[in-house]
C-alpha cells in the first residue's frame, strides 16, 4: 500500500493551493496511524467528489499518483546456471549488491563505448578508458572478496558468477574444469572480460572496447 503522507505531499507539490482541505488529514493521521484507512477514505472521498476537482486543470496529473508504477526491469549480464556447474555457494546479500552494481557499470560502460564508437567522440572514448579503468580496479577488489569468503586460494581453475532459478547469485565452476587461469589470479566476473591489471588484459579490454591501445611505453 502507498504510505498517505507521501501520497498527499505529491498532490501538494502538484497543487499547493490544496493545502487546506489536506493538511488536516495528514495531522489527524499522525495523531491516530491506526486509523489510516479512514483517513485514506477521506482523502479519496474528498478527491473524488469536492466540486472544485471535477474540472480541476490538473486532475489527470493527480490521478497519477495512485497509478501503480510498473517497476524498471534492470538489466544484467549474468548467465544461468546449467547442469555442466558446479555450485560452490550462494553469495551472501553485501557481495551479491556489490557485484550487481559492478555489473550495470559494466553494462553501461559497453553502452557508452557503442556511442562513442558511433560518433567518434575522443571526449566520449576518454570517459569510457577512464571509467573501465576504474572497473577494472574493482573488479580485482571483489575478487580477493571472493575468494576469501569461499576460500578459493588453492583453486587455479575457472570461476565465475551465474544466476540461480531463484533469482540469487552463486559462485560456480564447471564440472569438468578447463586447464585454465593461475593460482591466485581472478577469473570472470560476470560475464564480461576478465578486468586482470597486466599489458596483455589491458590491451584486450581497450580493443574490446573498440580504443587503440597505448604505445608499448
């Protein structure tokens, strides 16, 4: 349910001049917040019928407000998980967070390169070299998080972050795992380009970015 203060503080900043015919509700409703249906009553009785609002010059934008609003799907780039993984853990909820925002960084980094790419934009492209430098940086951050929750120190093999049907985020590997990485070096995360600080991954990820890569030096 809408909270009534707020729902009334949004039909005041739509038209204050209101003031007086709702203010009243919301004082008697901090009085008794028991009583919040009544008061939710009144408040729809008063929109509904007072003569003034029949032909109010903004009696759509009110109406609005109590318009359920669809929430914004957020996109993301995790994978599900399949029978060839092996799950290691569930990610506790601070880890999950942390890398469900590193995720639309990265997303929206891919975004900002298409357009930079489009339009050729150095101001563009420099925003994106500096914001992947960032992410990488992170991303080296959240891994040495990682492996000490789920104490994969002693694992030289691939891991990486996928979704589980419920919905939660969980560290996983393949069944058979591939004779890949280095004992102590991060692996993916998510499912993007493994933001490893060394020339060779740094040179990857400005191409992968569609940038040229700086001169040896």
């Amino acid at each position: 349910m809408k909270d009534l203060n707020k729902t009334i503080d949004r039909i005041l900043k739509v038209d204050p001049t209101l003031e007086e015919k709702l203010i009243p509700i919301k004082n008697k409703l901090k009085k008794f917040p028991g009583r919040s249906m009544n008061y939710w009553k009144e408040l729809l009785d008063f929109l509904n019928t007072d003569p003034s609002l029949v032909n109010h010059p903004k009696r759509t934008e009110i109406s609005k407000i109590f318009t359920k609003r669809k929430a914004r799907q957020q996109l993301n780039s995790f994978e599900m998980i399949t029978p060839n993984d092996h799950v290691i853990g569930v990610l506790p909820e601070n880890l999950a967070d942390e890398i469900k925002r590193h995720d639309r960084e990265y997303i929206a980094i891919s975004k900002m390169n298409v357009e930079a790419v489009l339009t050729k934009s150095s101001e563009l492209r420099a925003q994106v070299l500096r914001r992947g430098n960032l992410l990488e940086i992170h991303n080296k951050k959240i891994w040495f998080k990682l492996r000490d929750h789920f104490q994969l120190w002693d694992r030289s093999h691939y891991c990486t972050i996928k979704k589980l049907e419920s919905g939660l985020l969980a560290m996983a590997e393949p069944v058979q795992p591939p004779n890949v990485g280095m004992p102590g070096r991060p692996q993916q995360l998510p499912n993007g380009p493994s933001f490893r600080i060394d020339p060779n991954i740094f040179k990857q990820f400005l191409q992968f970015l569609g940038l040229e890569p700086p001169p040896e030096e």
